[in-house]
C-alpha cells in the first residue's frame, strides 16, 4: 500500500511539471521563447514533446535561445532532424564525447549561426565528413581530417 501511495505521488509530480525532462533553468526561458513564438508554438512545442530524454536539454537550449524569426518559423521535425544528428555523431565517435556539454550545446548543436541560411545541412556534413573521422581517438585528430578533406569535399576554396 506504502508503495503505491510513493508511485502515485511520483506520477503525479512528473505530470504536473512545466516541461518534463528538462532541466529548472530552462523553464523560464522557454516560456519566453514560446510566448514569443506566436503561432508556431505548436511546432516547438512538438519538437521539445518529442524529444528523446538524452535530446530534452538541447532541444529546450536551442528554443530558449532561438533568434525571434526562428522562434516564429522554425519547424518543429526540422529543429527535431538537426539535433537528432547533432547527438548520433555524438555518441557515435569515441572523440566526440570529449567535447564539454557547454561547447556542444553552444558551438556544435546549433542549426545555424547568426545570418545563415536556416536549412538542413547537417545530415550531408554527416554523410560527407564522418568516413574520415570515424577512426579518429582525439578532437584535434578529427579536426584536422576534417581541415584535410574540406576542400575536395565541398569544392570551396
């Protein structure tokens, strides 16, 4: 009997928060974010639903810090697609797992920086880039793959 009352009582605080799975410091933010966003609250409120409970932090990193106009087009399976991406290479390559939580959820995660084109570019860099770090043990050992191979890979000088 003891031990459902505690279950049932764990339930019910898990379904009462604000935004399950993600972390405190992020609900504010979000309900900001999500105020802003207008109609397309929809969308990115799906996506932080949807989220895996490994994804939920960068999910709600990326719409508490999302620029107005995304906040206002950004859909919610193309936000969902990129940070999929962003966490399998991450948990795919022994390297990649070095990387601070701070710098992948700042400098790695994010779909787009400052004025870039908002499109899906992350799974061809994927495709593209990960046969020649796949066998890398550190960072600077992928980077400078990467650094080796960028040129031929995307025709750009």
């Amino acid at each position: 009997m003891r031990s459902t009352f505690i279950l049932l009582l764990c339930c019910m605080c898990f379904a009462c928060a604000k935004y399950p799975g993600v972390p405190e410091k992020y609900h504010a933010l979000l309900d900001k974010a999500l105020e802003t966003s207008g109609t397309n609250q929809p969308e990115l409120a799906k996506a932080l639903e949807s989220a895996t409970p490994e994804m939920k932090e960068g999910v709600a990193f990326l719409i508490s810090y999302m620029p107005e106009r995304d906040l206002k087009t950004m859909k919610g399976d193309d936000l969902l697609s990129n940070v999929k991406l962003a966490y399998e290479a991450r948990n795919r390559f022994a390297w990649a797992k070095s990387v601070p939580d701070s710098i992948f959820l700042n400098d790695v995660l994010p779909y787009a920086s400052l004025n870039e084109e908002r499109d899906q570019w992350r799974a061809d860099f994927y495709k593209r880039f990960a046969p020649y770090v796949e066998n890398c043990k550190t960072l600077e050992e992928a980077i400078k793959a990467v650094n080796k191979n960028i040129r031929d890979e995307v025709k750009v000088d």
